[in-house]
C-alpha cells in the first residue's frame, strides 16, 4: 500500500484533523499550533508523535524539514570537527 506524502505544514494539520484536533494530540491549545503556521514548521519535540500518528493514518513519514531542529553549538563544532577528520580513501 502507497502511503501519502506530507509536503506541508498545512498538509500535517490537515491530516491530523485541523488545528484543533492537531493541538489536542500534542497536548497544546489551538493558539499555539496558529503561531507554529506563521513558521510553516512543528517543534522538532513533537516529531515522533506527528510521525506516529501519521503513519497510524495511513500518511507518509513528514520530512524533517518541517520540524524546528536545532543544533546547538557545542554539537556544531563536534560535528564539524567529525566531518574535518574524515576522509575518503580510494
């Protein structure tokens, strides 16, 4: 079975059951899920249980890209200095 695709911040509230609806699965009042649309993209805290119940509707995983994920700092400068050290070898 196909499943389908999430393309949208509108496309996951709409999946979800509207803004409402979509509020009450995170446990957040309606408010909050309006200021999350004027970004176009779900806190990246709530992203596994987005993901659980799309796929429980029969939707594709949402792409990361509609999460907020942030990368502090101190991670940054680890993972740059993990990618300065790699090399490939032929």
């Amino acid at each position: 079975m196909q499943r389908q695709p999430i393309g949208s911040f509108e496309a996951i509230v709409t999946a979800l059951g509207g803004t409402s609806e979509f509020a009450r699965i995170l446990d957040r009042e309606a408010p909050s899920v309006c200021a999350w649309r004027s970004k176009g993209k779900v806190p990246s805290k709530f992203y596994p249980v987005v993901r659980a119940e799309l796929l429980k509707r029969g939707y594709a995983v949402p792409p990361l890209g509609l999460f907020s994920f942030y990368v502090t700092k101190r991670r940054r400068k680890r993972a740059d200095a993990a990618a300065s050290s790699f090399r490939c070898r032929s």
